[in-house]
C-alpha cells in the first residue's frame, strides 16, 4: 500500500540493513503461532483425559487447527499482496490473540467445552494465525534478494520448529498445573507481543530509495503447473512432520507405557535438530544447491528414517525414540527451501498468493494425517502407521520437478 504523506511531513526511510530487523520480527510473528501450532498437540493425553475425548477425536480436534489455516491460507496471501504484510500482521495476529483470550475464560474443561467447542475453537485460531504465513513470508520475499532468499526463508522458517520448541517445552507442564486456562492465556500472551513488534518495526521497504526493484507481476500461481507440484509435494512431506508431532506422545504412552517426558524429547530434538536442519539447507541453496533436488533428497532420507521407525516400533524405548525422531528432525528441515522455491517461481509480487497457496496444500495435509492416521491404527497397528509416514514422502519424489537451470 502507498502511504499517505501530507506536505511538509518527514518520511522516514529504511535502508537495506533494516532487512534483518524486518526478518526477526518475521521469525517472531511465526514462532507466537508454531508454539500453539506444535505445542497444542503434545499435549495430547492430557487434552484427551481432560476434555473427555476419543483417539479419534483427539486427532479431528487436532486436525481442526491444520484445517483453519488450509482454509484460509490462501485468502490470507492475496489480501497480503493486496495490502501489504504489515497490515494483514496486525490484523491475524490480533484476532488470535483476543481468540486465544477468550478460549482461556470459556473454552477450558471446567467451563464444560466438550468436542464440538473445542474443534471450532482451534478451527479459528488456524483460519486467523494462518495469516503469519504468507504475510511474513512476503516480507522476506519483498526485502531480500534470491541470493540471499533461501537463507532468509529458511530462517523464517526455523521460527517453526523454534516456536514449536517454545511451546512443547511450557504448554504440557502449563495445563498439568493450571489447566488449559493457563495455556491458553500463556499463547494468547504471545501473539500480543508479536502484535507489538510487527507495529514497530515491520516496515514495506522504500522502492522509490532503491532499497529493492520494482518487479512486474507475473501470472497467478495458480495457473502456474509448476508451483503446484512444489506445493503438493511439500503437502507429502508434511505428512510424516505431523505423524512425528501429533501422535509420538500417544504412540509412546499407549503402546510403550513411556512418560510425557521421553515424548518431549522426541519432539524437541526433531523441532531444534529440523530448525538447525532449515538454516543449512537454506544458505546451501543460496550458494548454488537446487531447491528441487535438496527436496527430492530430503523425500528420500525422511521415508528411510520413518521405515525405520516401524520396523523399531518394538525395540527397545530408546532406540524407537531415536529413530522418530530422526524422522521428525527430516520431516522437518525442507520447508524454508520448498517456501522459497514456490515464492520464487511465482515472483515477488505474487509471492503472498504462492505463500498462501502452500500454506493450502501443506496445511490441508496437516489437517488430514491426524484423521486418517487413527482409522489406519484401529484397522492395523502403531509400525503400520509408521510406515504410512515413510510412503508419503517417497510419493513427493517424482512429484517434486527436476532440477532447473539456476540464473
């Protein structure tokens, strides 16, 4: 968007250096929602136990928060490039703060929040955090140059794993204490703060002081065949990501008779591990690596660690902990490399649309493997689950497009 500027008012202008600042704030705004995203689900006994629910339910309970974001991802990308990534910021990252707010005073299971509450409770706060994707995102597209790009992606991305880290470390030991309340609250309190960085720092660059150059727009992503199969295959790759995260804690509890403890642990050194994992997969592609083949490896290495998963499904505890969680830390170190590619192929200024659009993709599969991976356990057992995790990524192979000529 353009600002207004009235005669005789002093514009302050943002040098290249500013970049980094506008990064971190990215990185924040991406860690306030992960650390509900990936925490939430950790918590998984304890919100079975306390709200009364089915394995199946705790899995379309969970799949909601997927769904929300799927839903709206997209819708939250155009709006971005429409108005801006400051703006489209605020506007998320507030609302889930004021929902979160208000999941803590009447959502909790003492306010009588059974199934169908609590769903679409966490439906809205996916469909309203969603909007820290491609709004932040942009922002790293809009600011730094393709050199520097997978770098800048991938370490907004790391905000994932990092924030996640955040809330699988405080969220379980929170709402053992003090209930879900207090969890709510705590998450609530960190959108606020991201809602505040954004309102300071989060600046569009100065185009007219040649801190970056105008690009022309490029056509929608979504008539670009491209851009859709590094979206979809990003969307496999989600899979065992989501297997890892929503279901370890109930794996080990169920099937392993192991404490929350050791599950937190699986989860934390495959969100630290994958975030260090992004970090270097981003500066490798930036010094000439292609994206494309750096995620057909990663399909190939995360379906070997997730087979091995279910073959040590019975091993011994932390030999089967090792191997899901060489799993996890896999499944989680593509997204900054796959965030870039679909953003750089749709262009600058169409990159919140393509943003959204893999949000869609990779969202809607965070939606479904929690659903559907309950069913296959009721009809199978735990290694057939894992080995499920292993197929997916093997599919995103050959639907990932082979290496292109890098300019």
């Amino acid at each position: 968007m353009t600002a207004l500027v009235t005669p005789g008012t002093a514009v302050r202008r943002f040098g290249p250096r500013h970049r980094w600042t506008v990064l971190a704030v990215g990185v924040g705004a991406q860690a306030s929602f992960a650390a509900m995203f990936s925490g939430l689900p950790v918590t998984g006994v304890l919100l079975r136990a306390d709200y009364g629910l089915t394995t199946g339910a705790l899995g379309l309970v969970l799949g909601c928060l997927g769904l929300g974001v799927a839903a709206s991802d997209l819708v939250w990308g155009m709006l971005t490039d429409r108005f801006g990534d400051r703006n489209i910021l605020l506007t998320g990252l507030s609302a889930t703060g004021v929902l979160l707010a208000a999941m803590a005073a009447a959502a909790t299971p003492g306010a009588g929040a059974g199934t169908a509450a609590l769903a679409a409770c966490l439906f809205a706060a996916g469909a309203l955090g969603g909007s820290v994707n491609g709004a932040s995102g942009r922002a790293v597209m809009t600011w730094f140059a393709d050199d520097r790009r997978g770098l800048a992606m991938s370490i907004r991305q790391t905000a994932i794993p990092a924030g996640g880290a955040v809330g699988v470390a405080v969220l379980p030991p929170i709402a053992g204490t003090w209930g879900f309340g207090a969890a709510y609250a705590t998450l609530a309190a960190f959108c606020l703060l991201s809602v505040g960085a954004v309102a300071r720092w989060l600046h569009e660059p100065d185009r007219a002081a040649g801190t970056v150059a105008p690009t022309a727009a490029g056509p929608s992503p979504l008539r670009r065949p491209d851009v859709w199969r590094v979206v979809l295959a990003a969307a496999l790759l989600t899979v065992p990501q989501m297997a890892v995260l929503s279901f370890t804690a109930v794996f080990l509890h169920d099937a392993r008779g192991a404490g929350g403890a050791v599950a937190a642990g699986v989860v934390l050194v495959a969100q630290i591990g994958g975030g260090a994992a992004r970090i270097w997969s981003g500066r490798r592609t930036d010094r000439g690596a292609d994206r494309r083949t750096f995620m057909r490896a990663i399909g190939v290495l995360t379906a070997v660690a997730m087979a091995g998963a279910a073959v040590l499904a019975d091993a011994p505890l932390p030999l089967t902990a090792a191997a899901l969680a060489a799993g996890g830390l896999l499944a989680n170190a593509w997204h900054g490399v796959a965030y870039t590619e679909a953003a750089v192929l749709a262009g600058p200024d169409r990159a919140g649309a393509a943003l959204g659009l893999a949000g869609t993709t990779i969202f809607s599969a965070a939606f479904v493997t929690p659903l559907a991976l309950p069913v296959l356990l009721d009809a199978t057992s735990w290694p057939a689950v894992w080995a499920a995790a292993a197929l997916a990524p093997l599919l995103a192979v050959p639907l990932t497009p082979r290496a292109a000529r890098r300019a």
